[in-house]
C-alpha cells in the first residue's frame, strides 16, 4: 500500500461515465453525514473547467493576474489556484483539505492515481470490467454478481455501499491507532528482523540517520580543493572591493558639481594608481575601470559621453545622477562578514572567492575513503579473453567513475572469490582500511550467494527490500563500524541505488550538510508505465523543445542489465509510487544526471 502523509481514510469510485457515480456520490453524501462523517470530496474535472464566472469580481482579477484568489464570505471561502504549468499532483491536492475537519475523502475521478476505489458497474452501460486490471479496486458495486472475492454490494443497495464506506472508516482508524501502538517498540528495535517494504524515501531517510561525518581535516593549496568539502566557515578577512573604486572607463567629478558646462582634467588614474589630492569644484580626473576614486569624487561620467579638448572636458547633455557607475568599499563583502560555511562543497566560484578574499589555502574534509568488491562466480576481471559463462565485470568500474566524481579515494579490492572465509576476511580487512565500504551482486533474496553468508557472520548488516525499480535488494548495515552498502548486482540497478542512497550518504560523510539532488518537472513524451505503490525510475533523454518546454522520453528498452541506457541517458525519470500511467502530455519528475555520472 502506498504510503501517504494523510492520516485519513481515502477512498474513490472507479467507473465509466454514464455509470452515475455523481448521482451516487450525491445520494451517499447524506446518509454519511447521518452516520456522523464529514466529508471531503476531491473531484477531477476538465482541463478548462472553472468555478468562476466571466464578470465576477473575482473572476476580473484573476484575469488581471492573481495566481491565487481566495475569495470568501460568512458561509464559505474558497482558494483558485491557477496551474498553468502543469496540473497539481494529487498528492499535493490532498494537503489542501484540512484534515482536522474530515474524517473521509471521497475522490470521482483520478483513474491513473493508485488509492483504494470501489468499482461501480452496471450492465447496460456496456463497458468492461476493471477490477481484473486494477488492483486498486476494494470493492465493487454492480447491478450483476462476478466470481471475485472482493466484496460485492448491490450498486443500487444505498444503505449497503453507506454501511461498507463505514465500515472502511472504521477499519482505517482502527488500523492507525493499532499503527501507532506498535511502531514504537518496533522502531527502536531491530532492523535485523524480517525487513518490510521501505519507500525510497524511508530507506533514504534510515540510512542518512544512521551515517555520520567523518573526522579529519586537511589544508590545501585553493587551486586544489576543487569538489572538497570546506571543513571551517570562511568569513571575509577584507572589504570587498578593499577602496571605492571606478566601474566605468569615464571622468570621476564631485557629485556637488553636476552643473557645470566644462571641467578641468588634473590627472589620469589607471587601475592600480591613484590619485592623492582631493578634487576641487570644477575638476574631473580621467579614471580607468576599477582604478580607486580620487577624495570627495563620488560620480563617474562614461567616456563615451565626454568630450576632451586639451585639458578640459565636456559632457553635453548626458543626464548625470551623484554616485554613478562607483562601487563602494565593502559593497560585495565587508570585513567580518560571513560568506561560506564548513560543509560547503568546493566548486569554481568557490575557488575564485576564496582566493578575492586573499586565502592562498583552505581547510578541508580529508578524503573519503571508499573499499569497492565485486562479487559472483560468473563475474570476470575484464582485459583477458572472456571464459564461458561469464560476464565482464563492469560494476567495480562505474562505481570508480561515481566515487571519483564525489572527491573519494577508491580502495579496490578487485572480484571476492566465492569462499565464504575469504570474504569475511576481505571484508574485515577492508573495513580497518576505508570509511566505507561497497560491493555488487549477491545480496538478491534466496540467493545463495557467499557473500550474503559472510554478511550475515558479520552481524549488524539488514537487507532491506526497497520498493523501487530498478535498485532491490539492497543491503545496508555496518562492519566495525564503518557503513556498508550491499548493492545489487545489476549495472543499472547499482547506478540507481548509488545514486538515491550512497551519493547522499557520501556527502553527509564528507560533512555536506543537507544535500538534495535536483528534481525538476517535465512533459512526458511518451506514455510511461510503472506498477503502482513502487516508485520506477526509467533512463531519460530530456530537451526543450520548440516552445521551450522541457520535454522528456525514455531511452527505450528498460532492462536493469542494460547500461547502455545508463550512457545515453541524462536524467532518470522517477515516477511515484501514487502513479500507473503517465499520458503523453503529463508531466513527471527527471532528476537530471549532469555532473553526477
Ligand atoms: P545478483 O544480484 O548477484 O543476483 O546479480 C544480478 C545480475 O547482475 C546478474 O546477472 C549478475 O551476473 C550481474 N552482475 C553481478 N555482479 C556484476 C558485476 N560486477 N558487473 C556486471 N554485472 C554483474
Ligand atoms: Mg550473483
């Protein structure tokens, strides 16, 4: 079941139209209020539908530009938010409900989103089944009787379809009290133990609890610490600029001097001079960009407004404002002031500050060190001839690229002979030498292989069944202390689950505070499938098309072996669990992969 931030029951009606689910819906909504149930109706209609009308206060200034009107009276308020982006999610649509206030949403409507649905039917509406098709279908309400165990109600039986939505009621609050009842004990316990489904992001969030920055810092030269991770806070040791200085190739004058036809020009001031006296009334000096500004001269005029004849100048009718084109001393920074803080990661910009603040060296998080394993009989060291039966093995090698990318340092530890002894040892060995330890394959449920075994002696390691595609099973735990991440075995699903659970836990480790990956909205190009209550992700190729939408499609075969897809790719497209089909048109999340692989 997915699992939603609503603590409330939620239930739909899945049917055709002309099934009369409004009809329905309109003739339940008293017997439910009866009963003591107030309801939330959450109803999907027609991209150009509208609850206002042309002519309306409120309808005018949306159409003057509020993208959000909350218009509201003694009896009732209502917010219209217009998306003209792309439609809210469902999801999102849910938390607008105040939850305090209901005790059950209805939903009409939202066939793609997987939450529980009765179907309704009726025969001679003539349109097929979807309960064989839906598994999100809880019960169904027909006027003809089917060989399903699911509960049947008469669609026409009111009180029957009333008393099984109370029932529904009361089950779900029985469930989350029970819920809160036993999750105490059961999280503060051992993880060890048959191991539920987790969503991405529960898995996501374990892990990062259970990693932590490692000690060790280190100073380097500025013009190496590209992609560290600063490991003390930097505040600026001068002003920025150091003096008021010329933004322009001009004349610098005193800004209580602005209405004179002529100037005398005293001297000439390059960048790297300056000129020591200060300017009189009725005197300009020539000023060269970023060369200090004389005493008392605040405004500089652009050469390209000047007219020089011998020693004097002219500006004819340019519009002169007091302070133009001048920076002022400290006007990026000043002294003392704050400008990165320890866990910021290292990157051009970073470097070019840190050297206009005068730093030649800065302290820096040591690097991580990674252990890399490959594991399985059938897995072969690449540059000898390929032996029957066996693959080349190409995980140790992707995971260097992505190790690299992050500033590690890799301990390669090669391919682990299948020897239950041997990988004990190796991973022993390995966890005196790294902070951090990853292998591949091996760890899938029911496989036999060693190095499950050996993890298993070793104790505190779970296997954890993620409920994402590619990237299951993974296994996480700890060896003397030091993380261990045992990924699966295939090339895409290792790429994946590196980089939703080990890029995250990496840059926690390296002291990065906070880190999230960018996630952004684009149209789907093509229709995309993912079984509900599972988050997919596929390989996508995104572009902005000619309307400059950003637009993505998938790199066509989806096999988790296949790492082609992984190379042609330049996000990944996730779709959420809540979700079955996406429709061309419809936008989904892409987390682009530029910089990170
Ligand atoms: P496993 O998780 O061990 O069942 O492996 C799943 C699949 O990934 C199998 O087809 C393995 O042959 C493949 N595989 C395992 N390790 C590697 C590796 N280091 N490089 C490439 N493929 C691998
Ligand atoms: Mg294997």
């Amino acid at each position: 079941m997915i699992q939603r931030e609503l603590h409330l029951p939620l239930l739909g009606f899945a049917a055709y139209s002309g099934t009369g689910k409004t009809t329905l819906l309109e003739a339940l909504l008293p017997k439910l209020v009866e009963a003591g149930i107030r309801v939330g109706v959450l109803k999907h209609a027609h991209h150009d539908f509208d609850v206002d009308k042309p002519g309306k206060d409120s309808h005018r200034l949306r159409k003057a530009g509020a993208s959000q009107m909350l218009i509201s009276s003694r009896n009732r308020h209502a917010l219209m938010t217009e998306t003209p982006e792309s439609e809210a999610e469902f999801d999102y649509l849910l938390t607008r409900f105040d939850a305090a206030k209901l005790d059950l949403i209805l939903v009409e409507g939202c066939k793609n989103i997987a939450f529980p649905k009765i179907e309704l039917h009726r025969e001679e509406v003539g349109k097929p089944w979807l309960y064989p098709h839906d598994n999100n279908i809880v019960a169904i309400a027909a006027d003809t009787k089917v060989d399903s165990p699911l509960p049947q109600i008469n669609i026409n039986d009111l009180e029957g379809i009333c008393q099984y939505i109370l029932d529904y009621v009361a089950d779900h609050n029985g469930a989350k009290q029970q819920s809160t009842e036993v999750q105490k004990p059961a999280s503060s316990c051992c993880d060890i133990m048959s191991p539920a489904f987790l969503s991405v992001q529960e898995g996501q969030d374990k892990i990062l609890s259970k990693v932590s920055s490692t000690e060790g810092i280190e100073t380097l030269p500025v013009e190496k610490s590209y992609g560290r991770v600063l490991a003390s806070n930097i505040t600026s040791p001068i002003h920025v600029p150091q003096y008021t200085n010329s933004a322009m190739d001009g004349y610098a004058i005193r800004g209580d001097d602005l209405e004179r036809d002529e100037y005398h020009v005293v001297g000439e001031i390059l960048a790297g001079y300056s000129y020591d006296k200060p300017l009189q009334l009725g005197e300009a000096v020539k000023i060269m960009t970023g060369a200090p500004t004389p005493l008392n001269a605040d405004t500089v005029v652009m050469r390209e407004q000047a007219t020089e004849n011998g020693d004097t100048v002219t500006f004819g009718n340019a519009l002169i404002k007091q302070g133009q084109n001048v920076r002022q001393a400290g006007e990026d920074l000043s002294k003392g002031q704050a400008v990165f803080s320890e866990g910021t990661r290292i990157e051009s910009p970073e470097m070019g500050m840190l050297a206009s603040l005068g730093f030649a060296q800065c302290d820096v998080q040591r690097p991580l060190r990674v252990a890399i394993f490959s594991t399985g009989d059938e897995v072969q060291a690449p540059g000898s001839e390929q032996k029957e039966n066996t693959i080349y093995d190409s995980n140790r090698f992707t995971l260097i690229g992505l190790l690299e990318r992050l500033g590690c340092e890799v301990i390669d530890f090669g391919i682990l002979e299948d020897n239950q002894q041997v990988m004990i040892d190796a991973l022993e060995k390995s966890a005196q030498q790294a902070d951090l330890i990853l292998t591949s394959g091996g760890v899938s449920v029911g496989d036999a292989d060693y190095i499950k075994l050996a993890l298993e002696q070793l104790g505190s390691i779970d296997f954890w069944r993620i409920n994402m595609r590619p990237g299951r099973p993974l296994a996480f735990g700890h060896i003397n202390d030091k993380p261990f991440f045992g990924l699966p075995g295939n090339p895409v699903a290792v790429m994946v689950s590196f980089i939703n659970f080990v890029e995250p836990s990496i840059r926690k480790m390296q002291g990065q505070q906070d880190w999230l990956p960018l996630k952004v909205q684009a149209v789907a190009s093509e229709p995309l499938r993912s079984r509900m209550g599972r988050t997919e992700f596929s390989r996508g190729v995104y572009s902005i098309d000619s309307q400059g939408q950003l637009k993505v499609s998938t790199t066509g075969k989806q096999g988790s072996g296949i790492l082609r897809s992984m190379s042609e790719a330049n996000c990944l497209i996730e779709v959420s669990p809540s979700v079955d089909t996406v429709k061309i048109g419809e936008s989904v999340t892409i987390i682009p992969l530029q910089g990170r692989i």
